[in-house]
C-alpha cells in the first residue's frame, strides 16, 4: 500500500528501510523521501516507525515460564 503517494512510497518500502537501520522520521525521508513533498504522510509513517520498532523489541524479550 502507498504511504507517501508525492514520492510513491510503499508500506513495504519503509519496513525494508527500518530493517536496514532506520530509526526517525528524518532517516526515512533521507532514505526514501517519503514526507518530504506535502508532509501529509508524516504523522502515518511515524506510528509505523513506532510500531515495527516496538514489535521488533517486544519480539526480542524472553519468554516468561
């Protein structure tokens, strides 16, 4: 799906910039551009940039017994 339509950005194309090591709104838009036109996708794309990395730390906790 499109996140950022001014740069054709795609759901997916933000998750593979976080797997390489994005972390902030700005990396990404260095990375892909996304929210660098009108900025409406700024807010969407940072909740996504919150969750994948919470997912990603929650995946990484041990499993209580």
């Amino acid at each position: 799906m499109f996140i950022c339509v001014c740069n054709g950005v795609t759901e997916r194309q933000i998750r593979e910039a976080i797997d390489r090591g994005a972390r902030s709104l700005p990396e990404l838009t260095a990375a892909l551009g996304v929210a660098a036109g009108c900025g409406a996708c700024a807010d969407h794309t940072r909740c996504m940039l919150e969750s994948f990395l919470l997912a990603r730390e929650l995946d990484a906790l041990p499993c209580a017994a």
